[in-house]
C-alpha cells in the first residue's frame, strides 16, 4: 500500500479536536496575560517591567502555538510516518489502545483491506475535546474507512479481548493519563497479553515510557528500542516532546 501524501494528510474529513484541551487553554490565557502585562508597562513606562512581559509573551506565545500545531496538525504527519514504517500487509488485525476520536484508529485503517482496526477508550473529554464513542465512528465513516472500524467502550488495564488477539497494538498519548505508575504497568501486561506472538506494540506517549519498556522487557518482548520524536510532535517546547516506544512479542 502506498504511503499517504501530505495533501492527503491535509485533506482529513474527519473532525479530531484538541488533545488536553485544558492545557492549550492555559498557554493561550498566558500569552494574553503577559501581552496585557507589556502594555500596562509600557504605560506606566517601566522599560524593564515591558522587556520582562515581552520576553514571557513571547514564551507562552511559541508554547501556544507548538501545541496547537501538534494537536491539529504535526501528530498526524507523525503517525503517518511510524505507520509507513510498521509496513502493514493489510489484512491485520490492528487495537488502537485509547483512540479518542480516531486519528490514528482511521490512519491504521486506511492502510488495511481485508484486516481490521479495534479502537478502545474511556471517552475522557478532559484528555480531548468532543471526545465520544460516536465521534470515533462518524470520523471513521467520514475518511471512508468505517467497515474496517470497531470501537468499544473499554479500560486498558482491563482489555475485553482474549489473549494473542491482535497483530499489532497501537497508542497515542493515553497511557500517561492513568495516574499510578503500577496501574500504567497494569495497561502495558494488558497491551503485550492480547498481542499475537510475533505481533508488534508502537505506543507514542509524552512521559513514562521508559516504565512502558522496562514493563515489556519484563514480559519478554524483544526488539524494545525507544526514540524521541521532533518537533512536530512537541507539546509546546522540547521538553513535552513526545517519545516514540516500540517492541515485539517473541514467536512460541
């Protein structure tokens, strides 16, 4: 299967809305406060007091703008690339572990034809906006792709689905959000147990994955090789950069 283009990343009908939606409204709340704080120094002609302000605006500025960039446009061309990379044949059988509302779920499936891609989620809006069971199927139906999609409302610490399921297991900033290291843990075993041996796990998350490869190894996968992923996958500079996980799942 050929890879997608750029226009073709472009031309998205679905609808994906804004990951940690809370915090991109933070970024942008204080790039206008510092910029209302350079005016109001500016008036009261306190050089310093301007030059202070300017310097945090511009800060919070790029932050904002990194962000939204990431969220509306950089992770998917990002995903793009890993999934060229995994080389899918196709006829799959695919879990999106936390799919929110489809962007990578539906980029999976595009690459399938007779495979299939299973999304699972809790539907959390605090870690997207708009987030929904029904918003995952519609976008699915809207890129054309709605027959290779199945969504179900399910925990990642406590899959719904038999061992040795899946071909390849795929997440995108969800796992983070479980807050116990031992429960995140707890969805790494869940992720390796219903992967096929020989099957694959690519999980892109902004922290803690060095615990996700420490768990793996632990459960004997191989092949585990982390990497960081560039700017088009920073939430709003370097250091909220997004880390890239993958590993493999021995043969019996």
């Amino acid at each position: 299967m050929q890879p997608m283009t750029q226009s073709t990343i472009t031309m998205r009908r679905g609808q994906y809305g804004y990951d940690a939606p809370f915090a991109l409204i933070a970024f942008a709340t204080l790039t206008v406060l510092t910029g209302i704080g350079v005016a109001i120094a500016w008036w009261l002609k306190s050089v310093q007091g301007a030059k202070i302000f300017t310097a945090y605006s511009v800060l919070f500025l790029v932050n904002t703008a990194s962000f939204f960039y990431t969220t509306r446009r950089g992770k998917f061309i990002e995903w793009e690339r890993i999934l060229d990379r995994v080389c899918l044949r196709g006829d799959e059988a695919v879990l999106d572990m936390g799919c929110g509302r489809g962007a990578v779920l539906t980029a999976v499936a595009r690459r399938l034809t007779t495979g299939q891609v299973t999304g699972v989620d809790i539907w959390s809006t605090a870690d997207q906006s708009g987030n929904a069971r029904e918003v995952a199927l519609r976008n699915a139906w809207l890129e054309g792709v709605g027959e290779r999609v199945r969504i179900e409302t399910a925990d990642m610490r406590e899959l719904p689905f038999p061992e040795a399921t899946f071909d390849l297991l795929v997440s995108s900033m969800a796992i983070h959000n479980i807050r116990s290291g031992r429960e995140r843990r707890r969805a790494i075993a869940e992720a390796f147990r219903v992967t096929k041996p020989g099957g694959r796990i690519v999980i892109a998350d902004i922290r803690a994955t060095a615990t996700y490869a420490d768990e793996l190894r632990n459960l004997g996968a191989t092949n585990v090789h982390r990497q960081r992923l560039g700017w088009r996958f920073w939430w709003g500079n370097p250091i909220a950069a997004t880390t890239l996980l993958t590993a493999s799942k021995p043969r019996d």
